[in-house]
C-alpha cells in the first residue's frame, strides 16, 4: 500500500473562506481562479469543480441532485453565497438565465438601453462609437444589426 505524499487535503469550507470576499451587496465572491463566464473554479481531490456549487453542497449537506443546476438568484457568477444560491432543474435553469442575462440584466453588460436606442439612431462610425460608450467595435455592429439587445426595438 502507497503511503500519501504531499500535504493532507484541505477542508473544503477553509479553502472557500480564504478565496472569497463580501461585497457591499451581500454577495460572497470568488476571488481566486474563474472561467471566461466569470464562475469561480476550486480544485478540490485532484479536482475542479464550480465554487458555488461546492458552497452549496456544504451549506445543504447534500450532493445536487442529477439534472440540477445551481442558480445565482444574484446573477452574479463569482457569487458563492450560499443564500444566493437555489438548486433547480436543468431546464428552469436554464429559463430563468435566458431573462437575467438579457440586456442590462446581464452582469456582464456594458451598454444601458438607453445607449443601445442611442447607438441606433447615431450615423456616427463605428469606431467612434466603440470609444464613446467604452466598447469594442463588434459590440456596436452586433447593437445596430439586432444581433444583440434584440429584445428593444
């Protein structure tokens, strides 16, 4: 029988604890490794799983059930709160992203609708544009061909 090398693993609970940090809003945040979606990711057992998913687990002592998803009540991605966080299934998950992330219910959005009715309206360039509202110019293409805020007119 091989003997274990390296340290011991460590407690789940002090390794969320370390990594993350309370924000004005309530939300507990990841600060270590995310993805490119901004979810916080923990190597856990030779490992890597979602942060808030393992928050979860802990908080509820149980394993998420098979076809559930973790959803941030939030819509914050790094959140790993567990008050924050609401075991559902796959499908509903995915439903009730598709109408945070839509517009400025998007944690990632940049533009207001305001600006999108702007961007529409303006016969200003493309570059100029990307510059004034502090995005890339393939936002601003994406904006005035409805590929992106589709939902406003």
């Amino acid at each position: 029988m091989r003997k274990p090398t390296g340290p011991p693993p460590r407690d789940p609970r002090a390794t969320l604890a370390e990594w993350s940090v309370r924000t004005p809003i309530g939300c507990l945040e990841w600060r270590h490794y995310t993805n490119k979606a901004g979810y916080g990711k923990v190597g856990l057992r030779d490992r890597v799983y979602n942060a808030h998913r393992i928050s979860w687990e802990i908080a509820n002592g149980r394993e998420v059930r098979p076809s559930h998803h973790i959803h941030h009540l939030c819509h914050n991605p790094a959140c790993i709160e567990p008050d924050h966080l609401q075991e559902m299934p796959a499908q509903r998950h995915v439903a009730e992203n598709g109408r945070a992330m839509q517009g400025e219910g998007s944690v990632n959005a940049k533009l207001t609708a305001d600006d999108v009715l702007a961007i529409r309206t303006s016969h200003t360039s493309l570059g100029k544009l990307a510059a004034q509202y502090g995005v890339q110019k393939p936002a601003i293409w994406k904006v005035q061909k409805r590929r992106s805020w589709r939902h406003l007119p």
